[in-house]
C-alpha cells in the first residue's frame, strides 16, 4: 500500500519546516492556502490521509476545509491546531471526531512528524468498521466504528479492547504517580481517548487528592457494600469522573482496608474494564506483593519511570532482572524523568538495558502546582514543553510502538512494522 499524502495548511514557513520532517519520514505533503486549493486537491488525490489545519488564523476558511474532509464520503481526521485557550474546551459537548487531535503554537516541526504518523498508522492500519479476527489479539488503536466523542458505552462494548498500561519502578518518589495522572489526562483530553486510572498504591497512593476528589468510592468499599446486597457493579460504574473527564478508581482509601482486595479478583476487575475504556492505567505501590504480581501478569506495557540518579537506575536494573523472572521482560519500556538532570538518557538506556519509550524533562514546581488546584498539568498548563513530552509518549503508546516486542503483537504489528519500518526501528532500538 503507497504511503497516505498529508495535506498542510499552514503558512508558508511553517509548512517548509512541517513539510522537511514529513519527507524525510517518507511523506508526500501538500500546501494548502485556501478552501479551493483544498477542494482541487481532494478531488484529484484519494490518498490523503491526515490535514493540518490551522484554526488560529481564518477560522472561517478553516471550517470550510474542515467541512470538505468529511464530504463525499470522507472522513480525513485533521491535526487543528488551535489557540492555547480554545484547547482545553476542545472535545467538549460530543462533538468531534475522535480521529482528530489538536496543537498550539509554539510547537516543534518534529513533533508534528510523530503526530502524523500516529495518525496516518491508525488510519490506514484498521478500517473503521473492522470486527477483530476470530483469535486475533485485540488492538487498542482501533477506532470504535462511531468514533463520536460522547457515543453511548454500551455500542463499543464488544468491539475493542483497551490497553493495561502499568506505572511502576520499585523505587519511590521517581515520578510514577505524576506520569500516570498525566499520561492519563493526555490520552483523555488531548487524544480523545477513553481512559481508567487506577490508584493501585493502597498504602501512598495519591491519585484522588492530585486531582481534587476528596473522598471517592473505592474498591474496596463497593466490594463490601456487594457483600451485603449480593450486587455487584462494574469497575467503571464505582469509579469517579474528573472534571477532565478522566475516570478514577481507588483501589482502598486505608491501608487497614485491602483484606478485600484478594488480587486475582483485582486484576479481573481491571482486566473487565478494558471493554469501557481505551486505556486502562495503573499507579502502582513500590512493591514486589501478590497484587503487584497479578497486575503484571495483565498488563501489556508496563512503563518504568526512571530519574537519572544512580539509586534509581539501580532499581530499573533490579526491576528487569525481576520481569525476566517473571516473564514479562518483553513489555518493559523506560520513561526518562526529569531527563535534563543528571546522568545522560544515552547512558541511562545503556545501563538499565530497556529502550526508553519516552524522555520527561523536569518541570520545577509545575506538577505541584496543577495538583494543588485539582488538575493534571495537562489541564492546567497544556502549552509547557513538558506536557509535549507528555503528550509524545501518549502519540508513541497509540502508535502502537509499545506492542513491537510486547505479548499481543501479531500478524497486524508485523504490517504495521514492515510499513513503518523507519518508526518502529527507531521506537524499539535495543542499547547494548
Ligand atoms: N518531571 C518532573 N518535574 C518536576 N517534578 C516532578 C517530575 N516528576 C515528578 N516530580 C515530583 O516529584 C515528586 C514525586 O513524584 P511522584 O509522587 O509522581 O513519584 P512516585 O514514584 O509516584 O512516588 P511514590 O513511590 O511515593 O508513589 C512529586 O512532588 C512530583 O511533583
Ligand atoms: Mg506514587
């Protein structure tokens, strides 16, 4: 199959630049400057596979080119990039589709490149209204055939499941909690994803009071609620909805309350909710126990937050050592964090010997800040650079680069891999 083209309209200089980054991935891109350049281009190209609009300058032309992607038959996602003010509203009200993601300038050339091609995988890699093959591993990545934001739960259900994505290093204080709260938020807010997070730190966790939820249902307590009634509800009625649309379980609000939480039924609750969300993350206690074990054995990525310092690389180190035990090496993958401090990433990835999926540059007071008002810096900041690092391992995660070497890969990843070859080469470079 030839490669999608990618229609940009941007101003001159900025297509230059978008336009340099795309080729040098392989893709044909267009200039677009008006509503009739877009109509010419549409009627003589089928292979069109992504627009860049810009909804910051003319917001008329841009509704009008909007409108022609999904004409006759159509349905182009677009990139849009939007002003730092309109993005937080974005999503809201059911409208949109999912298919298209947002950007506000300043942004880097590169990152668009990563974007597209997240977006040009999914589009040419799975037909809309594709059922799963009897046997084939489910992928994450598929659009729900309505791809409308806000379309009833009940008319996914059966048609995809989500991903388990696990937060965890048995060192504390490494970022695990600030990477999935806004791992989180990116995928729900700005990639339109539907997504779980679960607070599995039963004896630290800090989930609920980062985002503002005083005191919401647990698992713990609607599993002794059920008990008594012989009622028993679905993980994704117990949990609570964010303001941000992210939806939050804990698992216990006391240490003194896990004698409920038996693990192999956690990690079945977990593994049930995966029929409801896209994504189901996990923060996860610093601890090698039975719940930790059984959460492994569910998850298809399991991500490890690393700082560059030599306490917390030896852990990283202990932590591999332990999933080849366990066997589930193949779904480790590092988060660099705070990556601009000590120890260089290279050096990081050489010694730890996982590829690092992403690098999370160290934001000062800006975590703290957001959580001190209930908010994800996602939310509260989405126009920090590190929330752009944020937002590139939420592009890397869809792309589909976490399942390379990860359990579920398949014949799919195989296609996706020999199309995508230079993305997947690069995504999931060992370092010896
Ligand atoms: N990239 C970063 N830039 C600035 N501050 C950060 C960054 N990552 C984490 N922090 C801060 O470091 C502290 C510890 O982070 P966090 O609570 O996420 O770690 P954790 O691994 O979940 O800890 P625990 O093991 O106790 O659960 C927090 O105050 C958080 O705001
Ligand atoms: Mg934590």
């Amino acid at each position: 199959m030839p490669r999608s083209t990618v229609a940009i309209a941007l101003p001159a200089p900025e297509f230059n630049a978008v336009h340099e980054h795309l080729a040098e991935a392989g893709y044909e891109a267009f200039s677009v400057q008006s509503p009739a350049e877009m109509a010419a281009l549409l009627s003589t190209r089928n292979d069109v596979g992504v627009a860049i609009l810009d909804g910051e300058n003319d917001f008329d032309a841009t509704l009008e080119m909007y409108g022609m992607l999904h004409e006759a038959g159509r349905e182009i996602p677009a990139l849009l990039l939007m002003p730092p003010r309109a993005l937080g509203r974005m999503g809201l009200g059911g409208r949109g589709y999912v298919k298209d993601e947002y950007f506000t300038r300043p942004y880097s050339p590169e990152s668009l490149r990563w974007r597209v091609e997240a977006m040009l995988i999914r589009v040419e890699n799975v037909p809309a209204a594709a059922e799963p093959e009897a046997g084939s591993a489910p992928d994450a990545s598929e659009p729900p055939a309505d791809s409308r934001i806000g379309a009833p739960q009940a008319e996914m259900v059966g048609k995809k499941l989500g991903k388990i994505i696990i937060v965890f290093n048995p060192k504390g204080g490494v970022g695990k909690t600030t990477i999935s709260i806004n791992l989180g938020a990116s995928l729900q807010i700005n990639k339109k994803q539907r997504v779980l997070l679960v607070d599995c730190d039963t004896i630290t966790g800090h989930v609920a009071p980062s985002l503002g939820l005083e005191h919401p249902r647990t698992l713990s307590s609607a599993w002794r609620d059920a008990a008594k009634t012989g009622t028993e509800e679905t993980v994704g009625e117990i949990s609570a909805v964010h303001s941000s649309g992210l939806s939050i379980l804990v698992l216990a609000s006391s240490p003194l309350h896990t004698e409920i939480l038996e693990p192999k039924r956690v990690a079945n609750a977990i593994i049930g909710a995966r029929e409801n969300f896209d994504w189901v993350i996990l923060d996860m206690h610093p601890d090698y126990g039975p719940l930790n074990q059984a959460l492994f054995e569910q998850a298809d990525r399991i991500l490890i937050p690393v700082t560059p310092d030599v306490p917390c690389i030896r852990a990283a180190v202990q932590f591999r050592e332990v999933a080849i035990e366990l066997d589930i090496r193949n779904r480790l993958s590092v988060v660099i964090n705070r990556s601009n401090s000590g120890v260089a990433a290279a050096d990081v990835q050489r010694v730890v010997g996982i590829p690092d999926i992403a690098r999370v540059r160290s934001a000062g007071m800006l975590f703290v800040r957001a959580a001190d008002e209930g908010k994800s810096a996602v939310e509260r900041f989405p126009t920090s650079k590190v929330v752009g690092d944020i937002d590139l391992l939420a592009d890397r995660l869809i792309s589909g680069s976490d399942s390379a070497s990860g359990r579920r890969s398949g014949a799919s990843t195989e296609g996706i891999r020999g199309r995508f070859r230079g993305l997947f080469d690069r995504l999931t470079a060992q370092v010896s």
